[in-house]
C-alpha cells in the first residue's frame, strides 16, 4: 500500500477511500483496514466467532489486519482513548449504494424524484440498520460526512465518489435525529467548509445550521378525499381566494413565541375557514437562517423550518388545512440564494449552484447568488424540489418568487453589469427553458397549481408551454394592484381625473390567467397598510377599504389578500411582532373583520364571479365613462351566460339617488351584497325590496334600473324574476 495513501487518509483528502479502506483482495489472502483516529487499539470480529487483532498502520488512527480468506460479514471492536470500547460496523465494506442509472439520470439533469437518492436516508443494508448519505460536489478533492455520531470528526468518514461528482456512503447505527454536516475539501487551492446537506429534509433550530436526519415516511395522511378532488379539479374555473401568511408573525403565545405547527393546525387553519378563504399562502416555510428575509433567502429547500416544529409537524399542519377543505400554497424561491458559508454559495469551493460570472450569478441589491439554470444537475435540484413539495407534503401549488429577475440578465443592473444573450437580447434563455420545464412537470401532479409573481409585461407567463409560454396556471396582476392603490390613495373629490385607473385593467384583463395580489410586499417599508393608504376620516378609510375589496372581487381574476387586512390594523407589517388582534373590541375593525368573511362566502358561492374569470365572455362593462361621478357598473357572467350578477360601484362618498344603469334583461332585480351595510361599519344605504326595471333606454339596452347609490361602495344586483 502506498503510505501516501494513508496520509492522505489521515489528512482528509483522499478523493477514493473505498480503495484503502475496507476488505481487500491482495496476492496472500485479504486485507481489512479501518481509519480509527479515536481508537487506541481495534480487533476484527468476525461471524462466527473469530477474533483478529488489528495492527497500527499509521500513527493516526489506520488500523488493519491479514486474513487467509474472505472476511464476510464483520464488526470492529475498538477500544477508545477516552476509555472503554464499542463495536461498530465498518462502512467501508459496503458496495455501491445508488444504482449507475440514477447517477446517470442526475448528470443528465432529469432524476426529477433526486430527493429518493440525494440526501440522507435511512435503511437496511445486508441486516445493518444505518443512514445513506449522498451529496453532489462535482469539483472537491474528498467529503466527508460529520455530525453528532462521529464526534463531528470532519476526517473520520470519507465518501466513496461516482461519475459526475456525486459523494455517498452509508454510515451504520445512524439514527433519526442525528444531525450532520458534510466536509467538503476542494480541488481549488483546498479550500474547506462546513456544508449543510442542500437535500436535508430537516434542520436545527436556527441559528444553528446543521442538517438533521430525517424519515419522510413517518406521517400518516389523513387528507384522502381532498387530494382525490384537487386531482379532478379545474382551479381556473373554480373560487380561490387566497389568505397569504407569515406564520413566525400571525399570532403570538402569550409569552411572545411563534406558534408551533401544530397550534397553527389549531388556530389559524378554523380562522381562515371561517373567514370563508379557500387556500392559505405560506410565506416560504424552507429553512433559512436569518428570520429577517421572511423566509426568501434560503439554505435548506428540503426542509420545513425547524422554528415551528419538525417535518411531521408541518405535515400536520397541511393535513389540518386539507381536512378543512382549505388549499395550502407555499412561496418557492428558485431564482436566488443566499451567500451563507454553511449554504449552497460555492459548495464545493466553484461555483457549483451559482453561475460563475457574477454578471449573470449575483444579485447585488439583494446579496445572493443566481442559479446556473444551464447546469443540469442545478436543475434537476430545483424542479425535484418543486415536485418535493408537491408530492411529499401534499402542497397544493407554488407561488414562484421574482419570476421577473429570472427572466432578464439586465434585472436590477446597470449597462456594463450584465451578458446579453446569444443573440443580444436581455431574456436569460437558459432560465426560460427552465420555468417551462418545471411548469411542464409541476402539472403533472393533478390538481397542482403554479403561480407567477411576475411584474412585467413578459408575453405568456401563464399560456401553456406547448403554445410558446412559460406555463404557469397564474399570473400575479400587478399591474391592476399599483393603479387600484394609487386610484384609493387619491381624495375622493380628484379620483375623476384618475378614472383610467380602474378600467385600465380591463384592456388586458384576459392576456393572461391572473390573480388579483394585495401582499406583503405592499404593506411594509413605507407603503403604509392597506386601511392607512386610504384618504379621509376614520368611517371613510374603512368604507374605502370595503369598497376596494368589493371592487378587487368583482374583477375579473382569483384573489390574494396578506393577513391583518381584515383586520384594518394602521401599522405596517412587522415580522417581529403579530397582527393587532386587540383592534376587534372596536366596531370598525370587527366590522371589517366580518365584511371580508361575507365578501369570501358571497365570492365562493357565486358562480358568475369565478366561473369564466379569463375571458371576454364572463365580464361586460354596463358603463365605465361616468367620469365626474367616479362611478362604474358592469356584469359578470356564468360559464351560463343568462346567470349574470350586476355590478354598481360609487368611488365617492356622496349618496347618489336615482342613479339609473342599464341591465341585460327585464324583470325583477333583488340587492345581494352592499359593503355599506351597518354591520360592516357603513352607513346602512340599501336598495331593499323589489327592484323592477323600466322601459327606459340607458347604455345602449332597452331595460334600466334606478338605484340609490350607498357612499364609497360596491353593491350587486342578480334578476330574480321575470
């Protein structure tokens, strides 16, 4: 045996272990070696009964011994410096552990279930219980596997390398739990660092970063019926309004701390089906070191964050939501990742996730790092990741974070700080073609649903792949939520010169399949909460805050509001504190409170305002030209075109009697939803009783209404009778 083997064994930079250490064919029988730095003497046993000392090899710790014949099956038993001994099974007598097809599927980018290879796993191997461990680092010199089973020896347990920089070894006696890191020695300069395992299924609590060994299978799901419905439904003819939260913030235990998974299961799942939502949107749960992100710098993309509970806890957590019959939507982060050393940034001392140029792999206003969406194993890793979620925690869809910043090598940069493309253009083509292909295989889990937060007029975003788009089911509008902001933030006395604001969107309302989003990013960093933007005294802020929520569901597109909307706090979000829970003793709030309770119930339960939300044929204008009024009428429509509800805004505070509109047809009309009723805060302006319609012409139909108005509200009309 070369003795610069053993050095580098010792040394920790040995790139072949399994070719000094375990069993060994030589010319006069067989060799066994064991590298033991904490053993101060060892012994084979072997089966049956047999006892072979080990010799010193090496002052560090390599131990062998000659047999005259195939060891078989073995243990070691080592006696320890610090005292006593412990028999261990060698790791090093282990063949092969991943088949030569799913390495190959992983170089080839398209093992798109890496999370069953990759990783840690737990199994039986030849009767020895103990955990499999597999890392990519296609550029390091050696990995080895250290954590709280081998003192956190870095040196102790190298990995056997396969084609395509693939690392694994199975470590005996490793038990859920454990918790681990790999040390990864690169070929560059042999530079070393701690790394987190980027399949980790779970995590410590931060701050603390190691990856921690988990089983996926342990939980039993309870959630049958609903996976069996989501997989026959049609979300894009189907209600969805979504809840969006932050769980660290939500609520708070009297003495301050997050809830658990579990006592979310408890709390917040009842309250979101009571206030008629029909999904909650998690802000990203992945594991993250700093809380301050809010969860959008990622270092652990397999692992729910350990802040609230363990895996199986988070998949309580779904579960509850599912029972409930309440969707579950997580944010998924595949554009940028943090430098953190213990995360992906140059895992194996290259850039090995990231591009290399930091024109095309850096975010600077952000301080992360860019996928190499041209990398097949980086892909691989991403769209295994969606489908990680997607599978193994039942989510129901992904919300796919800064979509724009993927989409263009120039986003957030200055000319000089950014490549063109191949042919000079500003779109990432590599990134493209990695949105597509996730999209293609998101969809294929029935019932899964994708969601694009995407801010520019980027063509497609959510037309199907095979029709040259990107793919997505949804499309945030943010365009609509900027003009209707900007709309309400204005007094009610100049809003007509502001009118285009709230029709604007209908000219492009049906290009994509949208989502009307009034998120997180609107209520921090100045931008003021949603009852603060609103102008006038306090009755008028709230009847302004109603009358936009009424408007933003009668518009065509499903629906996004961030928690502590309904409850009309004035504070911006704070991820450090919890929505203002207190406010509901006051009327206005608690007011508020329920109109967005009754505004999810009327939503859900009427099929003229979600049935055909992207196209032409579920929306007509009745008249959008009442400028000096700053008021607008329209119809939605059924996928049955004659079941139509009537729809009558008044953007000012003034009551506006007799105001007459044009409907479809004659008959008897009936109110059905008025945001300005008392309960909710208002004023209590109804059009109570009968309502018939007159022969009178008015926007271009034979039959017209004369209605009274309630002040800055939304009111709707169905025909009831002939």
């Amino acid at each position: 045996m070369n003795p610069g083997d053993f050095e580098a064994i010792v040394g920790g930079y040995h790139g072949d272990p399994f070719s000094v250490l375990g069993p060994h064919r030589v010319e006069d029988g067989w060799v066994v070696r064991a590298f033991l730095p904490h053993a101060a003497e060892a012994a084979l046993l072997l089966e049956g009964g047999g006892r072979v000392p080990m010799a010193r090899l090496h002052p560090g710790g390599i131990y062998g011994a000659q047999l005259a014949r195939d060891p078989g099956r073995y243990v070691i038993e080592a006696v320890l410096y610090r005292g006593g001994s412990e028999i261990i099974e060698d790791p090093y007598r282990f063949g092969l552990l991943l088949s030569d097809f799913d390495v190959w599927l992983h170089n080839e980018g398209t093992h798109y279930e890496a999370w069953r290879t990759m990783g840690a796993h737990l199994m039986e191997i030849d009767g020895v219980q103990g955990c499999r461990f597999a890392v990519w680092a296609p550029n390091a010199e050696a990995v080895c596997v250290a954590g709280s089973f081998n003192q956190w020896d870095s040196y102790r347990h190298p990995m056997r390398r396969r084609d395509g920089g693939i690392w694994e070894l199975f470590l005996p006696g490793v038990r859920q739990g454990d918790i681990y890191k790999y040390f990864v020695r690169s070929k560059i300069f042999g530079v070393s660092e701690m790394k987190c395992d980027p399949y980790a299924f779970a995590s410590e609590v931060p701050p603390r970063t190691a990856s921690m060994v988990w089983k996926l299978d342990n939980y039993e799901w309870g959630d049958g019926e609903w996976m069996e419905r989501r997989a026959r439904t049609n979300w894009l003819e189907q209600p969805m309004s979504c809840y969006e939260v932050h769980l660290e913030s939500w609520m708070k235990t009297p003495e301050g701390e997050p809830l658990s998974y579990r006592e979310l299961a408890a709390h917040l799942v009842p309250y979101v089906k009571r206030l008629g939502f029909t999904h909650i949107e998690l802000m990203p749960v992945m594991e993250h070191p700093y809380a301050g992100s809010w969860g959008y710098q990622v270092t652990g993309y397999y692992a729910p964050t350990a802040r609230f509970g363990n895996p199986d806890d988070f998949r309580f957590f779904v579960d509850s939501c599912h029972r409930a019959g309440l969707g579950v939507i997580v944010d998924w982060v595949p554009g940028h990742f943090p430098k953190d050393a213990h995360g992906l940034a140059r895992f194996d001392g290259t850039a090995c996730y990231e591009y290399e140029d930091p024109r095309l792999g850096e975010h600077k206003e952000w301080g992360t790092l860019v996928f190499n969406y041209a990398r097949n194993e980086v892909k691989n890793f991403l769209i295994s990741n969606a489908l990680f979620w997607l599978k193994e925690y039942h989510i129901d869809g992904l919300r796919v974070d800064a979509v724009a910043s993927m989409l263009y090598l120039d986003y957030g940069r200055r000319d000089g700080e950014w490549v063109p493309n191949i042919y000079g253009g500003n779109e990432n083509l590599e990134a493209i073609a990695f949105l597509r292909r996730f999209n293609e295989e998101a969809h294929k889990v029935p019932g899964a649903v994708t969601i694009a937060e995407e801010s520019t007029s980027f063509a497609g975003v959510s037309h199907p792949v095979y029709a040259g788009g990107l793919g997505f089911t949804f499309k945030w509008n943010m365009g609509w939520m900027h003009d209707m902001f900007a709309y309400f933030r204005t007094d009610p006395l100049f809003r007509k010169f502001r009118h285009n604001q709230i029709t604007f969107s209908l000219l492009y309302a049906f290009n994509e399949n949208f989502l009307l989003p009034v998120s997180h990013d609107e209520v921090v960093h100045g931008k003021a909460s949603l009852i603060a933007k609103m102008p006038g005294d306090e009755w008028q802020r709230f009847a302004n805050v109603r009358a936009f929520l009424g408007y933003m569901y009668g518009h065509p597109g499903k629906k996004l509001l961030f928690m502590g909307c309904e409850l009309g706090q004035y504070e911006e979000w704070n991820w450090q504190g919890q929505l203002r829970w207190d406010l509901l003793q006051y009327d206005f709030h608690r007011g508020l409170q329920e109109y967005v309770r009754e505004l999810n119930h009327f939503y859900a339960s009427e099929p003229t305002l979600y049935e055909v939300d992207f196209h032409w044929n579920g929306f007509e204008w009745i008249d959008f030209q009442d400028v000096d009024s700053s008021v607008i009428s329209f119809i939605r429509r059924s996928k049955h075109g004659r079941d139509f509800t009537v729809w009558v805004c008044n953007f000012t505070p003034v009551v506006r009697e007799n105001y007459r509109i044009g409907v479809p047809e004659p008959g008897l009309y009936r109110e059905i939803f008025n945001s300005d009723r008392k309960h909710y805060g208002g004023s209590g302006v109804e059009n109570d009783g009968e309502l018939w319609t007159d022969r009178i012409e008015m926007h271009g139909r034979r039959q017209s209404l004369s209605l009274t108005l309630p002040p800055l509200a939304v009111a709707v009309y169905r025909r009831v009778g002939g």
